[in-house]
C-alpha cells in the first residue's frame, strides 16, 4: 500500500437493537439517547470532525433512519453515506458493509456506545500512529480482570511504551482465558485488508460475526497494533457507563451546583 498520511473516512455502526436500553430504544436510536442536551452519535461526530474525516458511513437499520435526517444540519461539512444493515448479524457484518463506500482507503471504525474525552481525541491519537507505521492501529485500555469478559482482549507479542503489536485479539474471553489485560476499545483505524477477512469470519460469540475475530486474523496475516490512548472513556452501551458519562458532561458544562 502507498504511503497514507490523511485519513478522511469514518464509519459509525448504528445498527445495533440496543436491548439494554429497552424500552426506550424500541422507540428511538440508542445513538440518539442525549448526554445532558447532546445525542452520543453528535458528541461521536464532534470527535470525527475535529479529527478531519470528512465521509462517514453510518450503518443504520433502515426503519429508524429518518431519525438521522437531521445530521446534515448540524454537520454540513461531512458527508453521510448511509448503508442498511437488513438483520442484527453482529459488528463485524455492519463493518464489512461499509467496504463499497470505503473504497480501498484506510478508515477509522467509531462505536457509537463509546465516548472518550480528550484533547487530542482518539482518532487523532490513532491517525498519528497509523502515519508513522502505516498499518491497522486501534484503541487499547486497560480493563480490570472482573471486565475482561465485557470486551475483545488483545494478545500482545511486543510493546513500546503505549503501542502495542498484537498477535491476536479474542472476543469477551473469561478472566482465566483472557491473553493480557489490554482491552479493544470502539475506536478502530484499518487499512482495507480487514475487508476480505471480515467476509470470510464466521459467526463467533453470541452467534454474531465478530470484528474481533477478523482482527485476530490481521493479526496474524498482515499486522495489527493496539495504542494504549489518553483521556477519560464512557462506555455508555451499558446504562452505568451511560449516567457516569451525564454526570461527567452535566458537572463539565453546568458545574457542580445542580441543587
Ligand atoms: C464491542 C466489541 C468488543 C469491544 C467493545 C468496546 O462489544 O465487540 O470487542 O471491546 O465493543 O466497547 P460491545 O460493547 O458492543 O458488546
């Protein structure tokens, strides 16, 4: 591959049912749940345009697309591409139907469900890695051995300082099989070749096709490094990580004087 050092496509899984948030997200998006006055998918999109992508696919399940409308409002220097995901195949499906609009460039995977506060945000830590070693680089944090089983775990062959090469990765392992206690953490930055691996990854955990599982095999085939970033990260797919992250926001943009 020529040497790349813009990247300026972003792809958004938005697919997902979202069953721990039920019944509100039978209703509507999960993305689309706010942190104090902001959906999660604006705060995710903040983080993309401040890094410079400029094409963001978003992978949505048809029937609640209209509720993205909107994003073209409050985002007019992006473009969106919207591609449907038909059933609830897993993260590695919804990724690998991004391949047609993606078009042969390196791409940074956000997961909606995660939100990281930092100067310099993930993304940009990603691409500032991925423009010295030009290969696959995606977020890496250290997880307790009781949280290992929430998250895809990196098996490291070697480090230096924050990065990480990986010789594997394996989805939600228990504590005991858990390679290292470096976590996958939904921000991601691939070159195309995690393509044709994804369309041959077979249905893993929970029966779902696992962008774990196709990272395990770039890891092993091509290359894959895992970046230990800076700043403070939400996981806000589970409804704890969700009111750590209001009152992280609420106390940030209205102080602490909420009586
Ligand atoms: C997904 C991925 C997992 C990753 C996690 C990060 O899991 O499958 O590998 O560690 O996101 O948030 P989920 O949280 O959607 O179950």
């Amino acid at each position: 591959m020529k040497n790349v050092q813009s990247i300026t496509k972003g792809v958004i899984p938005a697919a997902g049912l979202g069953k721990r948030f039920w019944p509100v997200t039978k209703i509507i998006p999960k993305e689309l749940l706010p942190i104090v006055t902001k959906p999660s998918i604006h705060m995710v999109l903040e983080e993309a345009n401040h890094s410079g992508l400029k094409d963001i696919v978003l992978i949505v399940a048809l029937a609640k697309k209209s509720f993205f409308d909107h994003l073209h409002d409050f985002f007019p220097q992006m473009n969106f591409h919207f591609v449907e995901q038909r059933e609830p195949f897993g993260l590695g499906h919804a990724v690998g139907l991004a391949e047609k609009k993606v078009e042969e460039e390196p791409f940074v995977v956000l997961l909606p469900d995660v939100i990281i506060d930092h100067e310099t945000t993930v993304t940009q830590q990603l691409i500032q890695n991925f423009q010295t070693i030009q290969k696959s680089v995606c977020a890496a944090e250290r997880v307790p051995k009781e949280k290992v089983h929430l998250y895809g775990v990196y098996d490291i062959a070697s480090s230096e300082g924050k990065l990480h090469k990986a010789k594997g990765v394996i989805e939600k392992p228990n504590a005991e099989k858990a390679p290292s206690d470096l976590g996958v953490a939904g921000r991601y930055l691939f070159t195309p070749d995690i393509f044709p691996l994804l369309t041959d990854t077979k249905p893993g955990y929970g029966g779902e096709i696992q962008l774990a599982d196709a990272m395990n095999i770039l890891a092993k085939r091509e290359a894959l490094y895992a970046y230990e970033f800076e700043g403070r990260h939400f996981d806000i797919g589970h409804p704890q990580g969700f009111i750590q992250a209001i009152d992280y926001y609420g106390k940030k943009e209205y102080g602490n004087g909420l009586d």
